[in-house]
C-alpha cells in the first residue's frame, strides 16, 4: 500500500474520496483538509512543496511549468472539480461609472492574485465578449507577502511587460481604496470588503448567471479552476499512480451526483439555477483531456497574453504521458 499525503479543499465533488467513501486502489492518502480557502492551500504547496497529490490553480501551475525550477517537479491529471466563479463576488464603487463587465475598460480593479486563475478567465472573457484586454486595466494585488501567489512566483520582482499591476501592502487597504473611489472594484472573495457599504454594490446583480452564460454560448465550455497536481518523483516510481487517481476522482464525482443532484451545479442556487435545469450540459465538471483541450489552449492563450508566461506550452506537456488520451 502506497501512502501519501495529500490536499484538497471543501469540494462536494471530492467529499466521497477525502472521507474515505471512494477509495483509491493501492494507495492510503491522508488528507490535509484544515485550509480555510484553496488559495491558502495553493500558498502553501508554494512555499512547502509537502503535499504529493494536491488541489492546485491551473494558472499557477502553468506558471510554475513554464518556469524550471528543482523546488516544484509537478505533474498533474485532468480532473476538474471546481469551475472559475470568484470573479463573479466582484464588487464596483458606485460613483466608478461601471453598469456591467463591459465597462471594465480604463477602470482600477484589486484582486487577491493577478495570477489567480479566476481572473485570468476574467480577462479571457471581457477580451473575448467586449474586445478589453488585460492590459486596458489597472491591477491592483490585494494578498501581502507570503499569501500572495503572484510574490511567490515572482510575478513582484519580473513583471508583466505592458502591465499594471500594483502591490497592496496592508490587508485592509483594498477595501479602504473602493469605499473612497481610488479604486473602481474589487473582488471581495480573498480580501476583505465591506460589500454592506453604501458606496459599494455588485458587478453582477443577477449572480454572474448571465456573464456565464454568453461566454459559454460563444466559447461552448466554463472556465475552469483548478486540477489535480501530483509530485513529478511519486509518478516516476509509481507509474500506475495517475489512472488510479483519475478513476478515484471521477468515481467521487459521480458518487457526489448520487447524493446531492446540487453537486453539479455551476452557479448557485441564488442565481436562480436549479439542479438538473443547468444550462452548462449533464455534467458540467467533465473530466479528461480530450473534452477540455479547448478550455485548456484558452488558459494558456491567456496566460501569453496576460504576459504571465512568456513561452508557449502545450496542452499535453501538462500532464502525465498516460494522461494525453484521456
């Protein structure tokens, strides 16, 4: 019996394997489930590197990818449980001028991460809906020091050529900006926002349900959020290791479905969807490479054009060898 140490943060999808429901054959993995977010998570894998199968930003992983470094050999599995909607808990200043995301254009924006995947899918959908590039908007980093993914990849020291992107330094200081107007928004999901304020209100009253929806209609996929990371050295002496963990996955997932039909809910229910009325297909956390290649090529397109990676990288190079058929 292999045994490993492994991450994952609070996911329905994932709830049956990390409570032992759905069982991985072969391998005994004791789950770390004590973060309070994945981007805390993400952090620490970052920093400490001492997890062998993990939750992880498929943005940051791209990043850690394109930049060879002996501290992070990571391979990864297409498994997809969790679909990019923090851009969603968006926040505007009322006096900012903005009525929608189509006005993003010239505006000051604070983020926890200009890295966070989020909103590289945030700026891959105003480009691809209102013709606005990353670089028409001004990035304002809300996460300080060592929580900061963006630091901890370099981003802070080699900047984003052609980019604005500003350094927070106090916690507190993203939400002091928005309530006075130096800043035009601000998502509220990992820096703290007073959103009860009346000098602010959401981006997206209707929940982000009709933002979602065109970009599905005009791309035919949902952003994604993050995959399954596995220590490069683990695979190599436990070539077997990837499919095993896939069917594990993918077996938690359905198993997900079978309790709770919310399970494959995009959008909450307070963006009035209903389980089994998803617009996004009968499962809208598909797994495996060949159904997600598309999505994939417009992560990486993205990231070259938010000059988050200067290189190209291939979508199959991503991921394990027996994983590219999948």
């Amino acid at each position: 019996m292999l045994t490993l140490k492994g991450a994952f943060s609070t996911n329905p999808r994932s709830v049956p394997l990390v409570d032992g429901a759905v069982q991985v054959k072969g391998v005994d993995i004791h789950w770390e489930t004590t973060f309070k977010n994945p981007g805390e998570l993400f952090a620490a894998q970052l920093r400490d590197n001492a997890f062998d199968v993990f939750e992880f930003s498929i943005s940051d992983y791209v990043n850690v990818r394109s930049r060879p470094s002996a501290r992070w050999q990571w391979t990864a599995i297409p498994i997809f449980l969790s679909r990019a909607l923090l851009q969603l808990n968006t926040w505007v200043n009322v006096r900012s001028g903005i009525m929608g995301a189509g006005d993003m254009k010239g505006k000051r924006l604070a983020v926890a991460d200009y890295t966070q995947t989020a909103f590289v899918w945030f700026r891959a959908m105003v480009d691809r809906l209102y013709g606005i590039q990353g670089r028409d908007i001004a990035w304002y980093n809300g996460r300080i020091g060592n929580e900061s993914h963006s630091v901890l990849l370099g981003l802070k020291d080699d900047p984003p050529p052609g980019v604005s992107v500003t350094f927070l330094t106090r916690e507190d200081e993203a939400n002091e900006m928005l309530q006075s107007g130096e800043l035009d928004a601000a998502n509220a999901t990992n820096i703290p926002i007073d959103t009860k304020s009346p000098n602010v209100r959401p981006l997206f009253p209707d929940g982000g349900r009709g933002f979602m929806e065109e970009f599905y209609r005009t791309v035919g996929f949902t952003p994604v959020n993050h995959l399954v990371g596995i220590q490069r050295h683990v695979v190599e002496e436990n070539p077997w290791l990837p499919e095993a963990l896939f069917d594990a996955f993918e077996r938690s997932k359905q198993e997900a479905y079978r309790r709770d039909p919310a399970a494959r809910l995009i959008l909450r229910k307070e963006a009035g969807l209903e389980p089994g009325e998803s617009v996004f297909g009968p499962d809208p956390y598909v797994s495996g490479l060949s159904k997600n290649r598309a999505m994939l090529s417009l992560t990486v397109e993205q990231l070259l054009k938010d000059g988050l990676i200067r290189d190209q990288v291939t979508v199959d190079e991503l991921f394990w060898e027996s994983m590219r058929g999948s």
